[in-house]
C-alpha cells in the first residue's frame, strides 16, 4: 500500500458549493504524515475498495467535484489522489458520492455523516440506503479478525463487515438484520408491512429487501 501523507499543499478544484454556487476551493492540508506501517502487520486492506473511484466530497466551504477518492473503511477515513500518492482532507467531510461507473447513476453510492449518539461514541460514515419519514443507514466497516492459515499460523487480517441504523424523527438506532421482530420504528404501521413481508415474500435478512420495506413504509400515508 502506497504511503498515505498529509502535507501543506493549496488544491484548487472546480467544485459546486453548497448553495448551488460555482466557486473554487482552497484546501490547505496540516502537515500530519499518515503512517502507513500501523497496517503493516496486518493482511489484506482496510479500504472499501482498493481502486481509486471517481466521485464528489462535501465539507463546510463547499463541493469538490469529480476527483479521485478511497475511502479507509477502518479508520473511517476518506482519501483523495493527487500525483499517485493519498491525501487526507483538511476540512471536516460532512457527505461524499463514490461513482463506480461514471455511466450509471445508479451505481452510485452516497455517504453521509452521522453524529455521536447512543449507538456510536464519535462520529461515522454511512451509506445512504434509503431517506425519508424512516431512514435506512448501513456502516461499511473492515475489523481485524485473528485467521488460521496453512503454513502462516494466526495471521491478522482485515475483514468486511456491516452495521444498520434506522433513523425516525430524530433517533437513530443501530439494529441486526435478520430478527424475526420488526425494530419498533415499523409499529405504527404494523398491518400494513406485515401484509406487505406475507405478500411480497420479504426476506428480512436480505438488505435489498429491507430497502424495500423502508420504501414501502415511507409511501404510506401518516
């Protein structure tokens, strides 16, 4: 893994502001060095993905638009590329869009951030599955696990892993997929999404199905 620095530099980008304004931002960086050793013991990549993926980052001056970007699943950490080497953001990110195939919209995946709550102890990014009345977050991290392998012992490893949240007027709540019971967020409307589990074949182990029942449940009337 290329060596991850932080370094005074000015990035002049393009960008759309937050009010729908184009403006420039100047993006001075501290001079922190990111050491890449800390994974060094540590088999395999603490990245969502190991490519550079094109996409578009938020913070409180603005937009930046179309560069390239990697998100640190393990430290929850986002990156951008410039001259092949990873930087870190001097400003806070609020939100960001990875666009894993510039042609297809719907490939996109957007990321927001949540704040400390009762679920988590700091803030975190998750990935937007479904907003509305009900939101529907999932937290894509990498954990080190301690695997057995032929002729190399126990080797630490990094490993995928995922958390969900709801979120209704306020309250965020992490939760497992899979339970028999619905979270308590569906109870005011529980005939109707219990009849729609029996008629629809929901799983509600499977993300993509519970995507569906969070749409159905926000088309309801209240």
């Amino acid at each position: 893994m290329k060596k991850i620095f932080v370094i005074l530099f000015i990035l002049k980008i393009s960008s759309i502001g937050l009010r729908a304004q184009d403006q420039v931002l100047h993006d001075p960086v501290s001079s922190r060095v990111f050491n890449s050793q800390n994974y060094s013991s540590i088999s395999g990549s603490p990245f969502l993905s190991e490519d550079w993926m094109n996409g578009d980052v938020t913070v409180k001056s603005g937009t930046y638009k179309n560069i390239l970007l990697k998100y640190d699943a393990y430290a929850g950490q986002l990156y951008f590329e410039k001259d092949e080497n990873a930087y870190q953001f001097a400003e806070p990110v609020l939100a960001f869009v990875l666009k894993p195939d510039l042609a297809k919209p719907a490939t996109y995946q957007y990321f927001k951030k949540l704040p400390a709550g009762s679920n988590t102890s700091q803030e975190i990014f998750v990935q937007v599955l479904q907003e509305g009345r009900l939101s529907f977050y999932k937290e894509p991290v990498k954990i080190v696990s301690d695997i057995n392998r032929i002729n190399e012992g126990v080797v630490k490893t990094f490993t995928n892993s995922s958390r969900y949240f709801l979120s209704k007027k306020g309250q965020i709540s992490q939760f497992a997929l899979g339970k028999k019971e619905l979270p308590d967020q569906f109870s005011d409307r529980s005939k109707e999404t219990d009849s729609f589990i029996k008629e629809h074949k929901i799983s509600l182990r499977k993300e993509s199905d519970f995507i569906k029942l969070v749409q159905f449940y926000n088309s309801l009337a209240q």
